[in-house]
C-alpha cells in the first residue's frame, strides 16, 4: 500500500527498508555500500543541524551535500559520483514505494571522470601466467587469468566451478545482472581447468586477492611507468605509478574485453560474453592508448590503399 504525500528520513528509509528489502538478493558488498551512504548522510545533518528527509534534496540540497563529501572526505571525483548514483537509487525507490521524494536531485550532473583505468595486453598477460609463485598465490594468479581470457567480472571468474564448465565452453549466470553468458576456453583457461581438474579451489577474499595480485604483477615485471590526474576533493592531483600498483581483480575484466577487441573479435560479439546490453557501456571498458590505435591503423587499407 501506497503513502503518497509523507516523506521519511532518508537514513530511516534506508536502513529500515530500503536495505531489508534487497538484502535476500544482493551481496554484502552492495549492502555495505548502502550503509555507508547512510552514515555520510547521518553525519552531513550533524554538522549541518538539518535533517534530510526524502523530500529534501532540492538542487541546492544536494549540491550541498556532495560539496560536504568533497570537503569533508576529500573523495575523488568518480566516488562522489558513485555516491551520487547510489542516493539517485534511493530517492527512486522511495517514489516507487509512494513517499515524497523531490526530484531536484535528478536534475544535478555528476561527471565521470576519466582516470585512465589500465589492462593488461598479452604479452603482459603470458607474464604473469609464467612467473613462479607459492600456492597461494599460484591459486590467486590462476583465478586472475581466467578473468583476464573470460572477460567475466571477479564476483563470476571468482566461483566458476565444476558445473559452469561444459565441453569446450564456460557457461555461467552473472551475479551483478543475471545475465546468462556462454564463454570459449581460451587455451590458458583449459591449462588451469585441467590443473584443478575442474574444481577451483575456494576463493579468497575480494580485498586480499587485490593485494596479492599486485604482487604477482610486480614480481613477473609489470612495471611500466603509467601517470595519471585524479580530482581529490577541489584539487586535482597528479602522480607517476608502476603500473603494478594498478592492477585489481576488475582489470582482468577490462583485460579481456580490450585484448578482444584488439584481437578484431566483433564488438557484437564480444558483448555476448561480457554481457554488456549497449555499445556505451561495453566501450567503458576498452582501454586503447592513442599509440596502439596509431598502430592498428596504420595496416588499414584506408591508410595504404
């Protein structure tokens, strides 16, 4: 049953609905993201003596409170605007569930900021698959590969198990959108299947194997000198890292979508396997630098005809 006309506090319609009703579907991750939206809200009405109700977040409301995160936290631009997306989904949910929500806050434009998210070519890649490393991390490296020839997000190449392989395909529902995914071996994937004989071995957490696998790229010599511009908080800061120092288990993803598309695998295709629905959101994760491009052309028959 609807409340038309009676708003609530946001943190309120948060914890104590929002949040229970997902929570039998979504990950824990996902939960925790919601929470912490929560506790920035919590504290912006402190510091701020004002309460936000889902009614609140006029233009100027909200302009505020992601002026507040910038000031307060210092967040990079691309986190204000996760943070942003996140009270978008809120406010929305809100509506649907018949409180007064102002829809000021949807006329507010929270840019992406382009940090030059990295992947690893092939040759980078072969790498990694060769240097010599303890079990633990042997275990790490294997998961990171199959990632890196998938093309599948950490939450799926992290539980592939014995029933997603069949024959010569990896077939698997993707956890974050229920896609169903049907995926060639890639011949280092075949070499790890019959490694484990099938069976994987549990994974760890997402926040260690992001630690351990910087290690693995630092050691096999992943060390390209990459620099980057962030926004941090008003300022934009500009560093130098190793490109080791970059790598997560989401550039496996990024990884093997961008060594497809070099490869002249159809994009239309490509996106069977990353299960991306739009052109807009599979480009996201094609990283080509503007010398690579130069490279690829320059064998075009525009170019030498």
């Amino acid at each position: 049953m609807k409340l038309f006309n009676k708003s609530i506090r946001c943190t309120d319609f948060i914890n104590d609905k929002y949040i229970k009703e997902v929570s039998t579907y979504r990950s824990h991750r996902y939960i925790m993201s919601f929470l912490n939206l929560s506790r920035k809200i919590k504290e912006y009405e402190s510091l701020n003596d004002k309460k936000a109700f889902t009614n609140s977040f006029t233009e100027e409301f909200t302009e505020d409170f992601l002026y507040f995160l910038k000031l307060r936290y210092e967040h990079r631009a691309n986190t204000i605007r996760t943070i942003y997306n996140k009270l978008s989904v809120v406010l929305r949910a809100a509506e649907r569930a018949g409180y007064n929500v102002c829809l000021g806050f949807s006329h507010i434009a929270v840019n992406e900021e382009d940090v030059s998210a990295i992947y690893l070519d092939e040759a980078e890649i072969e790498k990694v698959y060769h240097v010599a490393l303890s079990h633990e991390a042997d275990i790490i490296r294997d998961r990171f590969i199959i990632g890196c020839c998938t093309a599948l997000r950490y939450s799926d190449y992290s539980r592939l198990r014995s029933e997603n392989i069949n024959e010569d395909n990896i077939l698997i529902k993707t956890q974050k959108t229920g896609v169903v995914v049907r995926i060639p071996l890639h011949r280092y994937v075949r070499e790890i299947l019959t490694k484990y004989n099938n069976e994987l071995p549990p994974p760890t957490s997402q926040q260690n194997f992001n630690k351990v696998i910087k290690g693995i790229c630092k050691k096999a010599g992943i060390n390209a000198i990459i620099h980057i511009e962030r926004t941090v908080g008003f300022s934009v800061v500009s560093r130098n890292y190793e490109k080791w120092q970059l790598v997560s288990s989401h550039t496996a993803r990024r990884s093997g979508a961008t060594n497809m598309y070099l490869a002249g695998i159809p994009t239309f295709r490509i996106m069977l396997l990353t299960g991306h629905k739009t052109e807009k959101s599979f480009f996201k994760y094609i990283r080509i630098s503007q010398q690579e491009n130069v490279n690829v052309l320059l064998n075009h028959v525009f170019l030498n005809s």
